[in-house]
C-alpha cells in the first residue's frame, strides 16, 4: 500500500510511555513522511566541470538558410510602416492646416484684414458711387429674383 520508504514509525521518548499515559495508543502508530519534504541526496560534482567550454563554435549547426526571407519580409514591414507614417502624419498636418485656416476665415468676418502673425491694419471699404458701379448680387438676390418670376407667371 505505501512504500517502504514512506513509513517511519514513531521515535520513542527515552522513558516509554506508561499504560496510564493518554499518549500510549499513539506510540505504535506508523507516521507516513511526505516524499516532498525529504531532504534530497547532495550532488557530486565532478573535479573537472567547466561552466562553459573553451570553445562554443562546435555547437553552431545552424544552416542560416532562413535569413534572406525573415530579412526581406521585415525590410518589406518597416517599408510598410514607414508609408502608414508618412501617410498618418501628412492626414493629422493637413487637419491640422484646415482647422487654423477655419479659425483664421471666422476671424476675418469678424475683423476683416484680421492676421495672427501680423499686427491687425484695418482695411479701407471703397465706397462707389450708386450710379457708376456695378452692383454684384448675391446667390440670395438670384433665388428671389427667380422666385418673383415664377410668381408673376402663375
């Protein structure tokens, strides 16, 4: 049932225990020692062990026949990585560039002339004559001029 070496049996006090003794029925009972908790044997090293040897170009077998493909394939991944990149960088500065070039438009209509790397210089408004320009409409002007046609063709 259990290995020999598994059973030790119980060392005796020098005086054994007395019939009155609430430990005699413990004294012939087999104690079972775990195989984990031994203490292991020393190891005996050999006198002419070498942690490494001389020379270690004997264990090189290695054919190097892999190289060029892992060398192409991570030349071709850092091409690759390089164009993302590239291509990223270029995505978030042209962002970058509309945004301020929004904010600078917002800031002209509210001061024309308007320039953050410049001091502000207001602009002068050429004021024509009303008979002698030329009036510009605007996209609004068109719609209602189209509008009050098709009403007076109703």
């Amino acid at each position: 049932m259990f290995p020999s070496d598994a059973l030790s049996f119980a060392t005796l006090p020098s005086r054994p225990f007395s019939a009155q003794s609430q430990y005699a029925p413990a004294a012939h009972v087999p104690l079972i020692k775990s195989p984990g908790l031994r203490v292991p044997p020393p190891v005996h090293l050999p006198p002419d062990i070498h942690p490494l040897p001389d020379s270690v170009i004997p264990y090189f077998a290695y054919p190097y026949t892999l190289e060029p493909h892992i060398l192409t394939v991570e030349s071709s991944r850092r091409t690759t990585l390089a164009a993302h990149t590239t291509r990223r960088e270029t995505y978030i500065r042209a962002r970058d560039e509309e945004h301020d070039r929004r904010k600078r438009e917002v800031l002209r209509r509210v001061a024309p002339g308007f320039d953050p790397a410049a001091p502000l210089v207001p602009l002068r408004a050429t004021h024509s004559e009303p008979g002698t320009g030329e009036i510009k409409k605007d996209v609004m002007d068109d719609l209602v001029d189209q509008l009050a046609r098709m009403d007076k063709d109703i």
